[in-house]
C-alpha cells in the first residue's frame, strides 16, 4: 500500500509501487490530491488497468515513428499512410506528449482540417492519429483513447466528384482525342473496369481476343515513381477473367499491330518498354484529351491565337489569351478545377452494367469485389436513365 509524505518545500508526495514491485513517486500541492491518487493507482492495479503517471510525457511523435516501423502492409498502402502522417498529423501532434491530447482539440483539428481537405483525407488523418493513440493505450502509455467518438464532417456532394462518362460520349468523343499510341490503354480501362494498375500491368498472356476474354492475374505498384510487377491483383477476388466488348477489340489489335510487345513486357508500355507512370500520364496524356474533347474546360480560336477557359475550384471562371492551341490546351488541363478521373471509367463501367439490368453479383464478380455491397454504394453512380425507367412504367413485363 502506497503512502503520502510531505516535502521540505511543503508539498506532498505520493509513493507506490508499481505491478512490477518498483517504487515510484508524484508529488502534488494538496495532501488530499496525493491520497486520492493513490487510491485510484491501487484500484487500477487491482483491475489489471495499470499506467504509468509518466508513460504520457513520450511525445507522439516518437510513438508514431515506433508504431509505423511494425507496419506489414502492402507497399502502397504503407506509402500513402506515410504522406498523410508527414503532411497532416505529425506536423500537428508530433511534439505533444501523448498525454496532452484530448478529445477536444482533436475534434477541433478535424473540423478544421475539413475546411481545407477532402472527406476523404481527413478520414484517413484520424484513422491513423487514432491508430497511434490505440497503440499507446495499448503499451500502457496512456489510460484511454481521445480519438475515440471525433466526428468527421458530412460528406458534401460537389460538381468536381466522381462523374460518369457515357458510351457515346466516350467513343465518339474522349477515345478520338486521345493520342494514337494512348487510345487502347483508355478504352480497355473502359471497356473492361480495370484499375490502373490492372491495365498497366496488362501482358499478352492475359489477353484472348479469340474468345473476347480478358484475366487479371497481376497488376503494377507504383511509389514516388518507381513501378514494380505484383504477382497478383489487388485482392482474392481480383483474380478474374472479363469479357470484352465488341467494339474493344478492334482498338486492341490496331495497337499490338502497331507497338508490338515481348511476351514479358506490358503491352500499354511507355517509349521504352517500361510501365506507364499514372502521375505522368495524368498530366501529359489524360487531362489534355479531355479539353480537346470537350470535357474540361474549353479552348477557343480568336484572332490572333487561342484562348483558354477554365473554371478554378472556388467557381470562378478565367480566361488566357495563348498563341498556340496545344498550350492553351495544356494550361487549361493545368488549371481547371475538377473533371473525369482515369479511375471513373471504372465507376462508368459499373454503372453501365447496373443500368442495363445486369445482376448486382456479376457485377461485383467482372470488377473484383469481395462483397456486392462495395460495387453498389462506391461504384454504381447512376446515369440519367430516364428512357429506361419510362419503359419499365409502361411495360411491367420488362
């Protein structure tokens, strides 16, 4: 049983012994503070609920580094759970010792933090800033988790989500303003739902334009630049064969007949027979085919050049006077807020299919989804399919 002794200074000093039958000490200024400590330490022991007054001075920071080197998650995921602790969480409880953070300065950073990221980041800069308060209480650092119950902002839907692409507009408008070498790579993500790095990592053996079938056996990792091959999709149920459309396969064989590829080398390949990289062709590739198709932005002929017209994420619209029609283009995909994503020709894929009637289950099976939920709330943004519904009204048969 621990006891209370008063100090020269005239406070007063509580001794007790911890469960591994060392000594230990806190001082307080009122006698009745240091006994009321004491009781609380020896009902903690008692229920196997033991933490040390001191764990919490170990910063959060020096935790979160120990809590990050036992990661054992795959590598993207681990390169994107770094960035967002190095650019979002570290920066703001890094110093702090992890007894110093409550609940409400946590709620009150995630609401700020709302104002100026998406949903999505600040969901993910909690879970981790969680994660390490949870370790801590684990190792007996800290008694609870503040991170416990902190409200993230609703979801608000804007003009620059996800959006969806319809077949028309996808043949006649976005594939014809592709560049020749980049138009299959963009049509097989279309036409069969592929991630990037499942077309990217596309090789010949994969690939039966006999029967029309496509499997998904590999993919491509990509981290601060570097790709590498993954032996697998992203997941068990990745692991799938598709069929291809009719219109697909024609694209498929103009580009193997122009960019022939060894057997072990991706057939949507870069200049050098290397793995496309997304950021690169995000920029160089993709956003400009969406301005001179219409579907970002605008680029107008004047007098003495060209002008650009963007829209900023705030709403405002801008306009650049250009010389030449490539520059305009490129500064319009530079600057215009928002647009069609690479990744929301998978989100088109799967609405596509829902609105056609196809079975949730086959669905879910052609994207690679472990559960049929995943495919209908995250990827099935519905189209404006009124004609469809109108028929259903009026012919209960169908």
């Amino acid at each position: 049983m621990g006891f209370v002794d008063k100090t020269p200074e005239g406070r007063y000093r509580a001794y007790f012994r911890d469960p591994s039958g060392k000594q230990r000490s806190k001082t307080f200024r009122l006698k009745k503070d240091a006994a009321t400590f004491l009781a609380e330490i020896e009902t903690s022991k008692t229920r196997g609920a033991y933490v040390s007054p001191h764990a919490g001075r170990m910063t959060f920071g020096a935790h979160a580094v120990e809590w990050m080197a036992t990661w054992n998650t795959e590598i993207t995921t681990a390169a994107r759970d770094r960035s967002i602790m190095r650019t979002h969480v570290l920066p703001r409880w890094g110093d702090l010792p992890l007894a110093k953070i409550d609940h409400l300065a946590l709620q009150a950073w995630v609401s700020d933090l709302g104002k100026r990221r998406s949903r999505a980041t600040v969901v993910e800069a909690l879970r981790l800033a969680s994660a390490v308060l949870r370790s801590a209480v684990r190792n007996r650092l800290i008694p609870f988790n503040p991170a416990d119950d902190v409200r993230v902002p609703r979801a608000r839907t804007r003009d620059t989500d996800e959006r969806i692409i319809s077949r028309p507009d996808l043949r006649t408008r976005l594939l014809p303003a592709l560049p020749d070498r980049h138009r299959a790579v963009v049509a097989t993500a279309a036409g069969a739902g592929l991630r990037w790095g499942e077309v990217i990592g596309l090789r010949t053996d994969a690939l039966d334009l006999d029967t029309a079938r496509l499997s998904v056996i590999r993919t491509v990792v990509e981290v601060a630049g570097n790709t590498s091959f993954k032996p697998f999709p992203k997941s068990r149920a990745g692991r799938r064969t598709v069929p291809l459309p009719g219109w697909l396969l024609p694209i498929i064989r103009e580009h193997l007949d122009r960019w022939p590829t060894e057997p072990n080398a991706p057939i949507f390949a870069n200049e050098v027979g290397g793995p496309l990289l997304r950021t690169s062709f995000r920029s160089r590739i993709w956003r400009p085919a969406l301005v001179r198709a219409g579907l970002l932005g605008a680029v107008v002929p004047v007098d003495d050049g060209y002008q650009a017209q963007w829209t900023d994420a705030d709403g405002r619209k801008h306009v650049a006077p250009l010389r030449t029609e490539p520059a305009a283009v490129h500064h319009v995909a530079r600057h215009q807020a928002g647009g069609l994503r690479f990744h929301d020709l998978r989100h088109s894929y799967a609405t596509w299919l829902v609105d056609d009637g196809v079975p949730p289950n086959m669905v879910q099976r052609v994207l690679g989804h472990e559960h049929a939920s995943t495919t209908l709330d995250l990827y099935t943004r519905r189209t404006d399919n009124s004609d469809r519904i109108l028929r259903a009204l009026n012919d209960p048969s169908e």
